[in-house]
C-alpha cells in the first residue's frame, strides 16, 4: 500500500510517497498564490514519478505553514511532530534537530526512541530563516543557491548587528555602498542568522546528534557558522529539505486501520 506526505510551506512545497517500507518518490515545487493548487500540483509530480496514480494512495497527511489548506489531507499534523518523525527515521542517533524553513526556525529535543520531549520556535520575526536569506539575496541581487558558498570563501565577516530584517538589510545596503566585497558581506549575515538560530537552540538541552532540516540546511555557510556557535558538529542529511514531508507520510502509514 501507498501513503503520502505533503509539506507545504511558505516558500517551497514539498510531496513524499512512501510504500514497502521505502522512499518511493518525491517532488518539490515553488508554492504559490493558490495553496491548494499548490499541493496538489506537487502531489501529482511526486506520483508521475512513482508512476503511480492518486486513487492509490491509502492516506494522505498534511504539514507546514500551509496544512490547512491542502485538499483532501486525512489529517494535518505539526511541522514539530513531522520533522521529528522524519529525522528519526533517517538517522535513528538523531537527539537535537534544527529546522530553518522559510517563515520560521526550531529547535527540537528527540528522547532515545525518538519522541518529541522538547521544542521551541521562532516564529515572530523573518530573521534566522529563509526568507530573511530572500531578501538579503535580493539586496546583494546574488543567486541564492550561491550564497553558501560564497560566504564559506570569505576571508572574513561583516558585521551585521541588527536582529530586524529591514534594519538588516539596510546595514547590507550601506556596507554595499561602502565597498565591502559580497562574499564579506554574505559571511556576516550567515554568523548573524547563526546567532539568532544557535541562541534559540541552546534554550534545549542540545544533545548530540544534531541534524538541521528545512530548505535552509541546503546553504552550507549556515550550516558552517551554527557549528560554529553551538561547538557541536551538524548531519545535514540528503533529504533535509523534504523530512517534514517525510515524517507526513510516515505518519500516514502508521495511522493507517484500513
């Protein structure tokens, strides 16, 4: 039998279709203005490429910022109960989790058999998750997908005091008007998302192993940087981006009774 997983959140949307115990296909797509076509749509490319079609799908379940809003969905389930469900899955040493998606960031204490025993989030301010990434990215007029890179090539970092993403990104505006070169300034505004991250995180009691999920996880010099600040090495796992949608659709396949 076939079980699904849609993560849909503010910037991405993410499907997942697990059967026999195994990843069977997933997909990932830009969300939209129209959320639900959203969701379906990357349903259907997750499904094209199990060559399967929808009427076999057993259960659906939904997460992320937008799992009210995706259609059909037998159940919708937190991003918190998701991401810890997927991680444990893909690496069972996992204890400590940090997801940075695109409207929020959290922190996520794992006991032994993986259950949740712990969290906190932020989820008042862009700054230390994707979006703040966005409009930095914007302000540089840089690829984002560079960004980790070239930040980790930086002989050194700006400084970047702010915690406020509009204040934040006229202190890149004003360094860029100085001269300071783009790989200086994109290392400093990866220490500052780090900061902000590593500071929430260590109200857990961190344990290792750490593995970070979330589209965010994809830029290395973040990744770096919370290394840095937390003194403990960070998993970034090959399916970081699409563990939320993971742990959906693992969820569905344990809640299934039919």
């Amino acid at each position: 039998m076939y079980y699904a997983g849609i993560d849909l959140g503010s910037i991405t949307a993410k499907a997942v279709i697990v059967g026999n115990g195994q990843i069977l296909a997933s997909a990932i797509t830009f969300s939209g203005y129209n959320s639900a076509n959203t969701a379906q749509r990357v349903l259907v490319e997750a499904l094209e490429k199990a060559n399967l079609s929808r009427d076999v799908i057993v259960r659906l379940v939904a997460t992320g910022y937008g799992r009210l809003r995706v259609p059909d969905a037998d159940k919708q389930v937190t991003e918190i109960t998701c991401h810890a469900r997927g991680a444990y899955w893909l690496h069972p040493e996992t204890r400590t989790i940090i997801d940075v998606g695109g409207q929020d960031s959290k922190g996520i204490a794992l006991s032994d058999r993986g259950k949740v025993v712990d969290f906190v989030m932020n989820d008042r301010c862009a700054a230390g998750t994707g979006r703040f990434l966005e409009v930095m990215a914007h302000a540089l007029e840089e690829d984002l997908d560079r960004f980790g890179d070239l930040g980790l090539a930086a002989p050194r970092r700006a400084q970047i005091s702010s915690t406020c993403t509009v204040f934040a990104e006229s202190e890149v505006i004003s360094q860029i008007a100085a001269g300071v070169p783009k790989e200086v300034i994109i290392a400093g505004i990866h220490e500052a998302i780090a900061a902000r991250i590593s500071g929430m995180v260590q109200r857990l009691a961190v344990r290792d192993h750490v593995v970070m999920t979330g589209g965010v996880a994809r830029n290395a010099g973040v990744a770096r940087m919370l290394e840095e600040k937390l003194g403990r090495r960070i998993l970034i796992l090959p399916e970081a981006q699409i563990t939320g949608a993971i742990g959906a659709a693992l969820i569905a396949q344990a809640e299934d009774v039919s």
